[in-house]
C-alpha cells in the first residue's frame, strides 16, 4: 500500500545514491566507463526506500535512525552486488571465465574489490549522514501524513 513514508524513503535514497555514485566516480580507474551506473544505483536507492524503509517507518525517533542505518546498508549491498554482477556479465561476453560457477565466483571476488573502493572518509560520512536524514524524514513523513 502506498503512503508518504515509503515515497519519503525512496526519494531520500535515490538522492542519497545520485551523490554518493558522483563521490565514487573520481575513485575509480579513469579509464572505467560508468554509462548507467548512476541511474541503476539511484533505481536500487528508490526501491530499497520503498520496501526496507518505508515499511518500518512509525517506531520513534530511534528506530528512525536505525532505519535509516539499515536501509543505507541495504542500499549499499545491493549496490556492489548488481554493480559487480554487471561487471561479472560484462568479463563473461569476452571469455574470462571457463564455466558458470568460475563467474559466479567472479561476483563476489569483484563485490569485494568495489568494496573496498567505498572505503573511503567522504563516502563513508555520506552515508551516515544520509541515512540518518534519511531515516528522521521517513519517520517525519510517517508522523505527518499518515
């Protein structure tokens, strides 16, 4: 059922996803073309507001702020997954792998290098203090237009 904390949480994480996809750009090798990368991580963003966020906004203060903590995580999960499966697909067309279970390997092995690229000061602050944001504004929006 739609309401205003679900649609609250899902335009706060796809805002949150638009900055924190720019703060990652210039981390990356310059020769990596990102084409939708952006876009896929803001429509991951909006669908984890939706259904891990505003699905649990109405709690209080505090479980707002963990709210918002979770949903970043979420976020941020199925992020480097569907990213390094993107990349997995992308080796896969030129022949890196020899069999399926070698590629499906191959998404954990490049999740955990996209991993450690996030660990960066003004990613990790970003993100924070986005789901902190994020999660006292679902929680306002449930409060507000119930």
């Amino acid at each position: 059922m739609p309401d205003a904390s679900k649609l609250m949480a899902a335009v706060c994480l796809a805002i949150l996803a638009f900055i924190v996809s720019g703060q990652i750009m210039p981390l990356m090798p310059e020769s990596t073309d990102f084409g939708y990368f952006t876009w896929v991580n803001m429509a991951i963003g909006a669908l984890v507001g939706w259904f891990v966020m505003g699905r649990r906004a109405g709690r209080g203060i505090t479980s707002a702020v963990n709210n918002g903590l979770t949903g970043v995580a979420s976020m941020v999960f199925w992020g480097v997954f569907v990213q390094a499966a993107n990349e997995m697909v992308r080796l896969a067309m030129r022949n890196r792998y020899d069999n399926a279970f070698e590629a499906l390997i191959a998404i954990f092995e490049i999740g955990a290098e996209y991993g450690l690229i996030l660990i960066d000061f003004t990613v990790i602050a970003t993100l924070i203090v986005g789901a902190v944001l994020s999660g006292l504004a679902t929680e306002y929006a449930w409060r507000t237009w119930r």
